[in-house]
C-alpha cells in the first residue's frame, strides 16, 4: 500500500510539474551551479559527488566505482578495436570526488577533469597528489557556458568519460551540448563511455523541466533509443549499451565518426 501511495503521489507531482511552464535554459543552469559549487561544506554534496569517505563511500566502495568503470573502459577498447595502449589521453566530464581519476591515472597519462564545483576538482587535486600522480588538469567550468572548456583543453583527446553525472544535468539539451562537446575534444576514433539514467516510465526518473534545486539527483533521462539516436547525431558511432537495471543507469560505448 505504501509504495502504490507513493507511486501516486510521484504521479501527481509529475502531472502538476508537466502543466507549469518551463524554467528558462540559463535559469535551470544557474540552479545546477548552485547546488554543486557548495560540496566543500555541504556532507550531503560530498557523498552524492562520490568524496572519499563520505556519506555511503567508504574505501572499498568508492574504489570499487573507479575499477568498474575501468573494466567498461577496457570493453570499449575492445569493441573500438582500439589497443588500450594507444589510449594516452582523457577528460572526465564531472570529476566529483576523483574515483574514476584515480583509477584511470594508473594506465593514462594525461587527464582533464571538468567539473562544476571547484570543490570537487580541489578534492580530485588532493587525491592524485597523494598518488604521486602529475598528470591531471582540473578545468572549472561555468554551468552556464559548458562550451568554455573547449578553450583549455587539446582537441585530439584519445577517451571521453562521463558516468553518474547526464542525469544531474539541467535538462535534455544540456546532455545533447555535452555530447558534441564531446566529439569536438575527441580526435578522429576516438572513445566515450557515457552513462545516462533512462526512463522507463517510472514517475521518479521522469524528465524534468523546473526547479532543479528540488529535483537535483533525477532531473534529467531519456528513453534509451532516444540517446542512441542522440549520440549519432552529435557524431558517434555507439557500438553497445549495458544497462544496470537495479538503478536505471545506462552505459553507452561510443566511437566517435
């Protein structure tokens, strides 16, 4: 009974949310920076930007994060017909606490880190520091003109990474400026690993289109299909998806055209 109230009630809200009108592109993003930009004092933000030790990722979590992507990471290498070897040069869109980065600096030599918060990228700073590791460029962007990384990062990078991070953004058209800005870093074959929360109807995962600050941790999905079609318009080529259906994450394994 209690969780067909509270199916219900996500109903209801989603009907309410769907016949107010949208909030502008700029001011959802502006909103998005907000929240993000305080992880430095707020525990809450530093466990859902995956910080080490906070909230939910204690060690043997938080490390487990980094070396499940870095499996996914060698199956795109083998579906791209791409030897890992090659593959000297990445950038992390959303860095958060630096799990994938710490992973990642054992096998890359040369990683961008963009994110939002310069918290996290300060935390990302701490940990590579610690690991003796050099090559990490932290690239603080505005949420309100993503597009200005592409003035401090090598357009010819060999890897594009981007997990737990699509469904946090502020709306559908963000994620599709994301993905050409993606492409745009990407040398000619270049990989992606990006991983979105799909929509399958349930009314918590439903795409949102107002406040933000209210619905920061399920604003934004897509139907699967509908991200394949996306991701071969913003110029890749996806050669698989894995679903994880207990938390309705998507991985897509992209080579860009």
């Amino acid at each position: 009974m209690k969780s067909y109230l509270r199916k219900l009630k996500l109903q209801i809200q989603n009907m309410i949310h769907k016949a107010l009108p949208s909030q502008s592109d700029e001011a959802l993003a502006r909103e998005a920076s907000t929240f993000w930009a305080d992880s430095s004092e707020a525990g809450k933000r530093r466990d859902h930007s995956h910080w080490r030790g906070e909230g939910q990722w204690e060690e043997s979590k938080w490390t487990q994060m980094g070396e499940k992507n870095f499996s996914r990471f060698q199956w795109l290498c083998s579906l791209g017909e791409t030897p890992q070897k090659d593959v000297v040069s990445m950038v992390e869109w959303g860095s958060g606490g630096g799990a994938n980065i710490l992973r990642f600096s054992t096998e890359i030599s040369t990683i961008y880190g963009v994110d939002i918060s310069s918290p996290n990228l300060e935390e990302c700073q701490r940990q590579v520091e610690a690991a003796n590791f050099k090559g990490f460029h932290p690239v603080n962007i505005s949420a309100e003109t993503p597009e200005g990384c592409l003035e401090k990062i090598p357009h010819s990078l060999d890897f594009f990474l981007s997990t737990a991070v699509f469904q946090h953004f502020p709306g559908k058209q963000y994620g599709v400026k994301i993905l050409k800005i993606a492409a745009e870093l990407l040398r000619p074959e270049g990989l992606a690993l990006i991983q979105i929360r799909y929509d399958n109807s349930n009314p918590k995962f439903a795409a949102k289109k107002r406040n933000y600050l209210g619905n920061a941790m399920t604003f934004t999905s897509y139907s699967i299909d509908e991200f394949w079609d996306v991701c071969k318009q913003s110029g890749f080529s996806p050669m698989a998806v894995q679903l994880n259906t207990d938390l309705n994450y998507a991985y897509y394994f992209l080579k860009k055209i």
